[in-house]
C-alpha cells in the first residue's frame, strides 16, 4: 500500500509542481483543501468537503475583490509528514494561501506549525484535539466546527447525569484519541463519576473483540468510545455481537458522525447518544445547504465536517474581501472581529485562541420506526450553548492568551 | 478469580479464544496465498483486495439480488473464482518466465484498481452486512460470551484449512500439482495439461479468499478498507510459516491470531506491530520461515 500512495503522492507533487508560480500578488487566491481521501476518514470529509469548499466559493462568485479563486485538494493518508510536506509545497511553490479542513488531529498538528511559520490561514474542521487552541494554538489557525472538549461536555456530561458514573474507555492510540478521552475524563470525574480503566489501540484496527471484552470486564457501567470513523462503526457493532450492550453496559459514542450512523444502520446505531456542531435535518437553511449539497455528493448529506468546511471558507472569504489582504494573521485577524452567521452557526465567534464558539446539540439516533428515511436519523435532545459547549478561554493554555 | 500472568485467568481464557478465531481468518487466507505462491510462484498482492471482493459480493447478492449468507457461501467463492480465473489467463500467466517481481508488480496495481472501484462506488464507510438468524446470540461460557456466529468461522475455516490440505498433501490432483512445481516439462511429457492445472490452482486460491470475505462480512463492515487491513499481516504469517508451506501458514496464522491476541491483553498498543517483530525473530533464526524449505 505504502510504496503505491508514496508514487501516487510524487506523481500529484510532480503535477503540482509544473504549475505556476503564483500568491495573492499574481492576482490569485488559492484554496487548499487537504483531508483523508482514500482511508478511514474520507467520507466524514474527504471529496465532500472539497465539495462544499467549491460551493461557498461559488456562492460567493467566484472571485475576491477582483481575483480568481482556485480549489486544490490532496490526500494527506493520515500521516503527519504527509500533511506538512504537502503544506509546504502548497505554500512555497504553489501559492497556495489558505489550508482548510484537515482532519486527523496528529496532521492538523504538523500544519499547524507550518501555516503558523509561513504566516498563511489554517481553517480547521476536520480535527478535533483541543491542544490546537491550548498549547500548539497559532495566530493563524481557526478551530472551526467542533473539538474533543464539546463532545466531552456533550455526550460524557449527559450520560454520568443519567446514571453512567463509571466509565471504561476504548482509545485510538494518537492525539485525538489522547484528547478525547482525556477531555471526557476530567467531564466524568468533574461530574462525581470514575474512570476504571482504558485501553488504547492503533488507529484503523478491525477487530475490537479483544479490547470490548476487557471494558466488559472491568464492570464499567460506560464504555466510552474514544475514537473515529471506522474504528467506531466497527466498535460499536463488535459489542452488540458480543452482547456487551444487551448485558446492561452502554455505548458512549464520543465523536460520530452521520456517516458512521449511515455506515451502521439504524438497527445497531438506535439510541447511541452523540454531539455534533451539525445535523442537516435541523430547519429550513440547513435543509437547503443539505439538498444542494446531496445532490452533488450522490445523495449523501452533509457531516459536520464538511457544512463546517462551507462555513469556514465563506467567513473567510468575507474576511479577505474586507482586509484586501490574505496574508495568514491579517486574514484571521479579520475573520475574528466579524460575527459568524449562517445555517451553520448563529452568532458564532473567534476567540484569540482561534476557537470558533457556537452552539453544538445533543442528539440521539433513532429508532428505525421513527426515522421517515435514509439520512433522517436523529432527535436533537438539546442545545448546547456555545458559552458552555467549549473550553472557558480563562483555562486556555494558548501562549496567545497569556501574552 | 484466580490469576494468570497477572490478569484473571477467565480474561485470558477469552482472549485466547479470540485470538484463535481472528487466527483461523489469518490461516484461511495465507493458505491462499501459499498455495499461489507454493503453485505458481506469484506474490499475489491483490489477495486482500479479492477478499474484500468477495465480502462485497455477499453484500451485493443480499442487496440487489436477496439472496442470503447460505447460498452466497457458495455462489461467491465461485464468482470470485471466477474472477480469478480470468485474471489469470488473460494476465499473469503471460509472466511466469519472468522474475518474479512482474508478478507482485501486476498484482499490486490489481489492487489498488480494485480498491479504487470500491471505494468511488460505495464511499469507505462500509455496508451493514447481517448475522444469518441461526448463527445470532451466543453462548455464555462462563469465563467470556461466546457470539455463536465467531464459534462458525473457526469451524468453518479449520474445515476448509485441512481440506485444501488434504487435496494438496494427499490427492492425486495434488500430487500432480506438486510435481508440476518440480519440473514442468516431465509433467508435461506425461499428458497432463499444466497450465490447465495451474489455472485451476489459481481460481481455487482466489476462491479461498472469497470464502473469507463471505465469512468476515457479518463481523466487519463491507468495507473497501478490509483487504489492505489484513493482507500485510497475512503476508507476514506466510514468511513466517515458510513461503509456499501449505501446514506452516495455517498453523502460523493461528499462531499469529493468538499472540496478538495475548499482546492486545498485555500491551495493546502493540498490537498491530507484533507480528512483524515475530516475523523479524523467524527470519534471523531461520530464513526460510518455520515450515520452509531452502528453494532452489
């Protein structure tokens, strides 16, 4: 597998490289979209978010104060070196002026350093580690649709409540996976709960037998999913072949998407609670992005991920268009003193950190009876206010915030 | 409890247990590869990807067709067979004379094809594929529930296991295979059709990994992803075993099954890489694996 992408990769830099030197000053503003394109992770993100990049770019009209803008994509397999070699080239050659989506949380940690090094924009949707805005936060970098943070307060907060106070954890053995259930840990334990045990395993394992049966032994009364994609389709219906969900334990979905939830079918997936900073079923604006986005990505309805891709890119291009100016901080700086208000978020924010504040939900996924259709899959339970859904900006660890 | 090795021993019974069916999907499918490779002398790259194939036609003929996990037992591993075949003829035999390289080369770029098609055509979430009904719920053994349907793909894999053994070590088909690797023009001189048998051979092997998938479809999702999961493992279990050693990769592959099991209780981060370390050790001690033979 590796030695076929690793060609692939130098056949995509050997085209990129034949392309022409350009930035802003040619009188171009190049979009980057980098995210997971052939692995676990590429249908939270992957072509749809290039997609929906592509339609906040067109309902923008197409140009920035006069200028084109382009859309470039690449696949960065998951793989920090990947990412941040692509980024550079991106930049350095290729005029590339603003990276967007990236999810992977270990990658959008490598770009980060990079954008933040070359004064260029970093909008981030797909990750989901809260060390983007605490400790390895950047003037230039956005956080944007959701973080390990919420989805702690969300769905760990919501099911000590309800009972659930001790809690055994599966985790994806990287940054995100870290985050998750450290985030979590704290919500549990903040909220008179306990932690038993975890046990970490390598991103993109297939059989989780052996890792459901030891949460089943330790008489947890939560199994917490800390991990992504497919690792947490492939969890999630291991333990109901086990019978581990029949046998009084729950499932505690920390970060699913409405792709996973398709992936599973509505007979395993039914009553798993989730957060999510989306859900295009809400009301009549998100309906509309979500119809005109299916009907581009064969039928499938936007994740959060890629409605915050939108999102991100049409702030962002707003932001330009008023600085007349795209350099990484200047642009962010901009994107920072405007409010944020479309059928993604209401009254959303940037703080100095570079999160983007807005209001995330509760959801649980329905039975099959009550769902009227494909994609009709959740009930939003509750809104969580953007104030509460997101670390406090006095406990950040950003260097920004601290001066 | 009592303790083994420091955990309960009713854990480590389970985990065993475990280890031993993910095991026997290891032994079914470096059986295929060994035998293509032990047969025909091809590193065949695009085992994982036949595999997965034949999981994504299961899925299909429930899908489309409404046909059920019983008869697609026996209908995929013959259109996957099939498949096979038809790879062979019209590709790989024209290699044969050629070192053995072109061979991995050609199989490789199979898979990444055949992946890409999946993948454009079904997104890599994966496909639901159901537990037939008289295989779901399980059996509480006491030290671990036992899910009736893993208890099927260990019996199901160790029958198929010693049968393609059998056909091979103990068969006049195989013995005329056998003697085919030696020395194909003997053969030959006899009246039997060798590249008949060698077709035949390939199509079975490739048929073996269809079965695979048929058997790992209810269990993973039908995902694009499946075959590249497993087939560097699987590939690290024929080395081990011995390259083309029919008894060396099923016995291997349950092997491997159970250490990564046991590492996934002690030390579950390294699980994904304890069978290269293995693979590593075998090959400073014995170059040609457990169960091979120095080739000449």
């Amino acid at each position: 597998m590796r030695l076929g992408k690793t060609a692939l990769l130098g056949a995509v830099f050997a085209l990129a490289a034949g392309s022409a030197h350009a930035d802003i000053s040619d009188g171009v503003l190049r979009i980057g979209v980098l995210n997971d394109q052939s692995g676990l992770y590429t249908d939270l993100g992957g072509p749809g978010s290039v997609e929906a990049a592509k339609m906040a770019v067109e309902d923008f009209g197409g140009t920035v104060n006069g200028m084109p803008i382009e859309i470039v994509s690449a696949d960065h397999q998951n793989k920090p070196d990947i990412g941040s070699n692509i980024v550079r080239q991106w930049i350095d050659v290729d005029g590339v002026d603003v990276i967007v989506d990236v999810p992977t949380s270990s990658v959008a940690l490598a770009v980060q350093k990079v954008t933040a090094e070359k004064d260029t924009a970093f909008l981030m949707s797909g990750p989901a580690s809260t060390r983007l805005t605490n400790e390895d936060c950047a003037a230039t970098g956005v956080h944007y649709s959701y973080d390990t943070y919420a989805l702690a307060i969300g769905t760990g907060k919501a099911m000590v409540q309800e009972g659930g106070d001790t809690w055994f954890f599966l985790t994806a053995d990287y940054a995100f996976g870290h985050s998750l259930e450290q985030d979590t840990s704290n919500v549990v334990e903040e909220n008179g709960g306990k932690v038993l045990g975890v046990v970490r395993h390598p991103l993109s394992s297939s059989d989780f037998s052996s890792y459901l049966l030891q949460a089943q032994g330790s008489g947890a009364k939560v199994i917490g999913l800390a991990n992504a994609g497919g690792d947490t389709t492939n969890s999630i219906k291991q333990a109901s072949e086990f019978g581990i969900t029949q046998s009084g334990q729950r499932l505690a979905a920390l970060l699913m998407f409405i792709t996973d939830v398709d992936a599973l079918g509505l007979d395993v997936a039914q009553g798993l609670t989730l957060t999510t900073g989306f859900y295009w079923n809400m009301n009549e604006e998100t309906r509309a992005f979500a119809d005109r986005f299916a009907a581009r990505m064969d039928g499938q309805r936007p994740t959060m991920v890629q409605a915050g891709v939108y999102s991100a890119v049409a702030h962002y291009l707003k932001a330009v268009a008023e600085a007349n100016d795209d350099g990484g901080k200047a642009a962010v700086d901009q994107m920072k003193k405007l409010p944020i208000n479309d059928f993604f978020a209401t009254n959303g924010t940037i703080r100095d950190d570079g999160r983007m504040v807005h209001d995330m939900y509760l959801a649980q996924v329905k039975t099959p009876a009550e769902s009227t259709g494909k994609w009709d899959y959740y009930n939003i339970l509750r809104t969580i206010p953007g104030d509460q859904a997101f670390q406090p900006l006095s406990e950040s660890r950003c260097p920004l915030i601290k001066g | 409890m009592q303790e083994l090795l420091g955990v309960p021993a009713a854990v480590l019974f389970g985990q065993l247990l475990l280890g031993l069916i993910n095991g026997s999907f290891y032994a079914l499918l470096s059986l295929g590869l060994a035998v293509i490779f032990g047969m025909l002398n091809v590193i065949n790259f695009a085992h994982g990807a036949l595999y997965m194939t034949g999981a994504f036609v299961a899925w299909m003929l429930l899908n489309y067709l409404g046909i059920g996990y019983w008869p697609a037992l026996v209908l995929v591993p013959i259109a996957v067979g099939a498949l096979g075949v038809l790879m062979e003829k019209t590709m790989l035999s024209r290699l044969y004379k050629l070192d053995h390289l072109y061979g991995l080369l050609l199989t490789f770029g199979l898979a990444l094809i055949i992946e890409g098609l999946f993948r454009n055509g079904y997104g890599v979430s994966g496909q639901p594929y159901p537990i037939p009904d008289i295989l779901s719920g399980g059996y509480n053994l006491g030290f671990m529930f036992l899910p009736i349907y893993r208890g099927w793909v260990i019996i199901a894999s160790l029958i198929i296991c010693f049968g393609t053994w059998f056909l091979v070590e103990r068969t006049r088909f195989g013995a005329y295979l056998r003697a085919a690797v030696e020395n194909q023009q003997l053969v030959r001189a006899f009246g039997i059709n060798v590249p008949l048998l060698m077709t035949m051979a390939f199509g079975f092997a490739v048929a073996l990994a269809g079965v695979a998938g048929v058997l790992a479809a209810p269990i993973y999702q039908v995902s694009p992803l499946m075959g590249q999961q497993v087939i560097i493992v699987v590939f690290a279990i024929v080395v081990i075993g011995g390259l083309g050693s029919i008894m060396g990769s099923i016995i291997t592959g349950l092997g491997v099954g159970i250490i990564e099991g046991l590492t996934k209780t002690f030390y579950p981060e390294g699980s994904a890489v304890v069978v290269f370390v293995l693979m590593a050790i075998v090959l400073v001690l014995r170059p040609h694996g457990l169960f091979g033979r120095p080739r000449t």
